[in-house]
C-alpha cells in the first residue's frame, strides 16, 4: 500500500531529535499533521536560524546571536566582552547550556570554556575533538590562576575532568572540581549507592 | 544574563512536539546546534512540506501527498478508489497511522474511516469535533452492512465505540469490534489485571 512520501520523510527527519525514535517520530509527525500547520511552519523557520541566525563564541564556545556580534566589535560573546569579570578564573563546562545554568545559580564573576561534549575514544572524541587544544592554548597565553572543573559527574565527564587536571597542573594552575554529595530538597531513598556512599564519607562537622 | 534570543525561540518552539516539555526541547536544542546546520535545514523543510504537500483524504480522512491526487481525477485516496475493494465495511479508527497498521498486518479489503481522536467531552471533543457527523452521513447514504471498530481500548476509545455503536443500530448496520485478550509473544507477568481477567473469562475451548 502507498503512503505519503513526505509523510515518511518527514518521519525520518524527525528521528534526527535526540532521543527520538521512529515510533515518537511517528506519533509526532501525525500529531502535526493534526494540529494547525502555522506551529510547524513556526519550529520550520526556528530550524532554519540555526544555520543563519546562531554562532558560537569564538574564546569560550557558548551560543550567541549572529545579529549581537554585529553590533558590536569583537567576535566575542557577552560574558567574555564584559570588563568588570575575573579574567583569572575560568570554568570548564561540558555543554553550552551550562553557563546559563551556573551563571545564573551562583556568584560566579570568572569566564567559561564550554567543551563539544567529554572525552570518549570509543566513540571517536578525543582531546582536539572536545577542544581541549584550544583550552590547553588559553591556559599558556593567559594570566589564569584558577581552572575550575563543573563537567557532568558521569564516567566520560569525571574522565574528562582528570584529563584536563593534568593538563592544568603542568601549566601550574590551581584546579579545582564542583563538590560532590547529595542534592538539595531531594530523598535520600531515591538516590544512588554511591553518591549516598560518597556524601557520607565526606560529611562534616556541624 | 543575556542568552540568544533565536536559541530561546527555537526551544520554545520545539515543545509544540508531542511529549517534549522545556528541559527536553533545550536538550534538543542544543544537539541540533552541535550537529551539522544540514540536518536541521532538512527537517525543517519536511515541516513546511506539512502545509504544502501533505492532505488528507476527503473520504476516509488518510494522509496523502497532494501531488498524488494531483495526478488523479478526484480527491480521494489510493485505498478509496481502489475498485476491488470491499464498499460495504468500513473500519472505523482512532488515528490515520493506524490505517497502516492495519492493512499491513490483516487481509482486511474494505474502507477506512479515520476519526480525528476519541471523544473526550472535557477536552472539548463532541462527537462532530471527531468527525462523527461525517461518519453518519456515509453511514445513512451507502449500503453499509458492517462497521469494525478499531478504535484504542482506552476508557475514551471505549466510549467512542460504545457512541458508534449506537449510531450503527439505528442505521441497522452490524457492528464489531475487535477482539480483546493477551497480546501475542507477550508475558503474561507484564500485562495489567484487568487483560488478564477478560482473557480469562472470554477463554476458547481447545
């Protein structure tokens, strides 16, 4: 039986979402077809400014509008043009959306490095992969005393944060890793082995 | 803290999707940023094709490519103008992916009907808002002698069923449905109670 051709390649397309597959892709292809055609011609443009209207920071990697560095003289993004930030201290995240999230929940006044994800030879990312030739580059130039190390606290992250442990420790910078142990407003039966193990050999005195 | 603009409205509209909420539209996001642009580009363009080449079908309500209708005569489609098709069943279900499943998994010859949902009062969905005042009139103008309801065997699948069933008798049209019990090559630890008590009941002489 024949189906719609664009109804199946639009079904492809869709399975390019992470953590799409052909079956979600299907109920939401289905799902648009149903629902009025403007919001699909809405997220269509919104793709299409990905390649047109977004670029990357040149220095730290973090997301900016193509329209903002225009208007200004450098290639650089907002936290990286500001004056008044410690230019001595610089934390190294592992996706761009991080910075949003540090910078808004704490007081933190240094700059970012924001890595192509974390170290994993399996699946072919390396160290130049990640950029972190480009941080090893920043480290010698720079005046930078501090390296602070907030990548994710899953195997290929704690790898990638050793990584570039030794990698600041030859250039002798201070390195430094986000504290580890229970999260806040959460049950502790809901948790896992090893942070509870972790959380409670590190405990402090009250 | 000033993010992209054009990112913050391409996550926003990713949540149009089925089952995406904000935290997984930025996930995607930021993939999508972090892929090659051709990718985005791509499903981009499948989206505009919703508008502009996929219709539906004014019979039976199947998704098809406007230029395939183009090239035919009328606006219905393959399954609806085919002549060897059985004119007087009509499967009646909930949403067009089903139509495929069904062809492609019985020897089913007959027509489709596609209703736009189930009948959910509290979300608005009356029995024209499915497209049941469509199904009546087909109903009342052909020689229809059986109506099979496919419709989800969920409470407003039910209800939907259990409202076309009506309508049938008192157009004094068969009605059926199918069959309910243990899916195949499925464990019967895994299936809900309620299953397992109709198989159980409705069990077959061997």
């Amino acid at each position: 039986m024949i189906k719609s051709k664009y109804l199946e390649n639009l079904i492809d397309a869709i399975t390019i979402l992470p953590g799409v597959g052909r079956k979600s892709a299907q109920r939401m292809a289905y799902q648009l077809l149903n629902t009025n055609p403007e919001k699909s011609l809405h997220l269509s443009q919104e793709l299409k400014n990905i390649d047109t209207k977004i670029s990357k920071c040149l220095v730290c990697g973090v997301f900016m509008d193509i329209e903002e560095v225009e208007k200004q003289s450098s290639n650089s993004c907002h936290i990286c043009e500001r004056q008044n930030r410690d230019t001595s201290i610089i934390c190294v995240i592992e996706s761009a959306s991080d910075v949003y999230t540090i910078d808004e929940s704490t007081n933190y006044n240094g700059y970012y490095f924001v890595l192509q994800g974390n170290l994993s030879p399996i699946d072919g990312r390396g160290p130049s992969e990640i950029g972190l030739d480009k941080l090893e580059k920043r480290l010698s130039e720079k005046n930078i005393k501090e390296l602070i190390l907030a990548t994710n606290t899953t195997i290929e992250g704690e790898a990638t944060a050793h990584y570039i442990k030794n990698m600041a420790t030859i250039n002798s910078i201070k390195v430094s890793r986000l504290a580890f142990g229970l999260p806040l407003n959460g049950e502790i039966g809901f948790l896992d082995n090893e942070t509870i193990s972790h959380a409670f050999n590190e405990r402090k005195i009250l």
